[in-house]
C-alpha cells in the first residue's frame, strides 16, 4: 500500500514540477515576445529620431549659409559705402 502511495506521490509531483515548468516556459515565450515588441517600438522611434537629427542639420546648415549671406553682403555694403565715401572726398 505505502509503494503504491508513493508512486502517486511521486506521479503528482513530476506533474506538478511539469505543470510548472510549462508555465514558466509559457511566461518566457510571453516576455520574449514582449520584449521584441520593445525592441521593434524603440527602434522605430530610433528611425524617427535620426530622420529629425538630418532635418536639423539641414536646417542649421540652411540657417547659416544664409547668415554667412547676410554677414558677406554687410561687408561688401560697407566696402562699398567707404569706397564711395572715398571717391566723393577725393574728388
């Protein structure tokens, strides 16, 4: 009687133990699966970083080209106005 008890006993344990293996098997298949999600949304949001890190360059790179412009013409304005000032004084 107490072999045939034992055999349950240790048949309801290996169940058990089974039992709890496939349900820590499941919860890793969930958090794997959740983590890919994470990966796929982070680097989504790594794409759309860079793309806005190119628009400001582009941008910046705009916005000081039109700055050395500006800063070109002023110089070139002033030379002018001396150079005039020049010619009428002289003359």
């Amino acid at each position: 009687m107490r072999s045939l008890r034992g055999k349950f006993d240790s048949k309801a344990k290996q169940d058990n133990l089974r039992n709890m293996l496939d349900s820590s098997d499941r919860k890793c298949v969930e958090a794997e699966a959740a983590m890919k999600q994470k990966e796929e949304e982070l680097n989504a949001t790594i794409c759309k970083l860079e793309a806005n890190i190119s628009s400001l360059k582009a941008s910046l790179a705009d916005e000081e080209s039109q700055k050395l412009v500006r800063v070109l013409f002023k110089r070139w304005c002033v030379g002018v106005i001396s150079c005039c000032h020049c010619f009428f004084h002289n003359n």
